[in-house]
C-alpha cells in the first residue's frame, strides 16, 4: 500500500528506507532468505514458493494465509511474550 505523501517526504522516506535496507544486518537478513528459497526450489520445483512465506517458527514455507495469526491462534496470545507486557 503506498503512502500519500509529498514529494519532500517521499524523497526523505526512499532515503531512510535505503539507508536501512543496505545494514549489514538486512544484508545478512536478505543473503540467509535468499539461500533457503533457492534450496526449497531446487527441491521441490520452480513454483513452489508461490504465494508462501518462511515461518521462522515452525522453519519451514507456508502459504500467507497459514504464515498470519500466530497459527489461528491470533495475536493477542503471541505478544503477551514480550518484555514490555510482563508486570
């Protein structure tokens, strides 16, 4: 979904986007994803990934629909996980 903004802040949002996506962490991030889709493709054919995602949890492609909502079981259960929601 694009963004509605002005041509000042869309210049400004490529520029921040740019500087995030060339880190050496989204590097490694970019290089590690390629390799594992490359692997799943050369085993099980070139459409294969087609409307899948990695689930980094389970290790392994899912469709989208299966990759959202913390497996059916939503959201709200999965981010009582993080530090901030821990009294």
């Amino acid at each position: 979904m694009a963004y509605k903004l002005s041509a000042k802040a869309k210049a400004a949002k490529k520029k921040r986007d740019l500087k995030s996506a060339k880190t050496e962490v989204r590097k490694n991030k970019k290089a590690d994803n390629q390799v594992k889709r490359r692997k799943y493709k050369k085993i099980n054919g070139k459409n294969s990934l087609k409307n899948k995602d990695y689930d980094h949890k389970d290790k392994k492609f899912k469709s989208v629909k299966a990759n959202r909502g913390n497996d059916g079981k939503g959201t709200k259960k999965e981010s009582k996980k993080t530090k901030r929601n821990k009294k």
